[in-house]
C-alpha cells in the first residue's frame, strides 16, 4: 500500500476547495467554457481523480509555466469580478440586498485569489478598478479608501482616467477638441493616446454618462496617494487641464 503524505493530503484537500470555488463562481456567472487545471495548474491534474490516501502533489509548474498558470488565474479572477459588478443592478441606487450579495460574491473571489497565490491586495485593486471603470463611483471611492496600499491601484486608476478624458475628446466637435489639445502638452497629449489603446474596458459594462467633474473627482481622489516621481507630474497637469475643461 502506497504510504500517505500528511502535506499531500492537506493540499489535495485544498485543491478540491479550490476546484468547488471556482466552479461554483463560474456556473453562478455563466464563465464557461473553462478548464479548472489550467487555473489551478497541469501537476494537479491528477488529485480529481486519486484516492486521497493514496495522492502526493506532484513538482511545481516551472517557472515559465507558473507566468502563465499566474495570468490565467487572474484572468479568471478578473474575468469573475466583472460579471459580479456587471449582473448586480449597478445602474440602480446600491441597495442592503445589492450590497450584501455583491460583497459574498467578492469575497468569495478575493478568497480564490488568495488561495491560488495571487494575492488578496491584487484582487481588491482589481475591483476597485473595475467599480470605477463601471462609473460606480460612490462605491469605487468607498473602497478605494479602505485599501491597505493603495499605491497598488492609482496608476490603473489614472489610465483609467486618460481612457476618459480621450472619451470625452471623441464626443466633441473637431474644432472644439483641437482647441482643447492645444492645452495639453506633447508628453501628455502622447501618453494620453497611449492610454485609449491599453486601458480594458469590459465590454458589456453599463454605458456611463461621461462627464468632466466626474475625472476631476477621480483625479482628486488618488492624487494624494500616487508615487511623484512616477504619477505626480501626470496628475497636476491632467487635474489642471480638466479643470479647465470644467469651466468652457
């Protein structure tokens, strides 16, 4: 008879956990297709299908597989938190049901991430990016502000950001944007162009009504906690132009 592993037995168990989140997280927001052993990895193919008495993890992925193990897991995470914003009645005032079925759901993901190796903090940066990009701002801010380091997440918000900006551009008349341009500077005018082509937005989000106050009170709202030397400039130049922009 095979001789058990104790540490064997504990991460089968863990990988069975994990494998019942994930599918209850799919079959609840309609993800398929997926194949849960490119989430959890190819070495654990073999736990679903073993007597846990007789079951040994195998060798970790190496390390260019586990790159890709790791992109795969937060595309799904990713991919999960969308659909939880998405199919909760975002367009409507955030009720205690909303509120409280939103929050299990994200939790349950933020509990996946942390499982998988991912990382808590990862996974809440991702939903506050997410809430924004929905235009759930009051809820966005709220937990934005409850974030351990939020440096983690100001420079997604601040694309997010150009991504709006150059959104709101494309709306206006060409006379009217060529003006605006012309109060931008060249470093600024580029990276905003950078932004319209990098920053993700679901496709299926709930269009948002786009305004100008609504950038400035992003803006204002990470601005006091980016890195200068890496945000700083971006920040006080993009603050001052939509400020501007606020008041033709």
């Amino acid at each position: 008879m095979i001789q058990s592993s104790p540490r064997g037995n504990i991460e089968c168990v863990q990988l069975h956990y994990m494998g019942l989140l994930i599918m209850d997280i799919a079959l609840s927001f309609d993800l398929f297709p997926i194949r849960i052993y490119n989430i959890l990895g190819s070495q654990t193919k073999d736990s679903f299908g073993k007597e846990l008495l007789h079951f040994d993890i195998g060798p970790l992925e190496k390390e260019g597989k586990r790159n890709i193990l790791e992109r795969t897991q937060k595309q799904f995470i990713t991919k999960a938190v969308t659909e939880i914003i998405s199919q909760a009645n975002v367009r409507e005032p955030i009720t205690t049901g909303y509120s409280q079925s939103l929050s299990t759901w994200i939790r349950c993901c933020v509990h996946l991430s942390s499982l998988l190796g991912v990382g808590e903090g990862w996974c809440w940066c991702k939903y506050v990016y997410l809430l924004y990009a929905a235009g759930i701002y009051d809820r966005g801010e709220q937990e934005f502000m409850s974030l351990g380091d939020k440096s983690l997440v100001v420079g997604e918000l601040l694309s997010l950001c150009g991504w709006k900006i150059i959104k709101l551009m494309s709306e206006m008349e060409a006379s009217q944007t060529a003006n605006l341009m012309a109060h931008l500077s060249p470093n600024i005018l580029q990276w905003l162009r950078k932004q319209a082509r990098i920053t993700e937005i679901p496709q299926h989000f709930p269009v948002e009504q786009y305004t100008w106050q609504k950038v400035l009170t992003l803006l204002h709202t990470i601005s006091s906690h980016c890195t200068p030397d890496l945000h700083g400039e971006i920040i006080s130049q993009l603050t001052n132009f939509v400020q501007y922009c606020t008041s033709t």
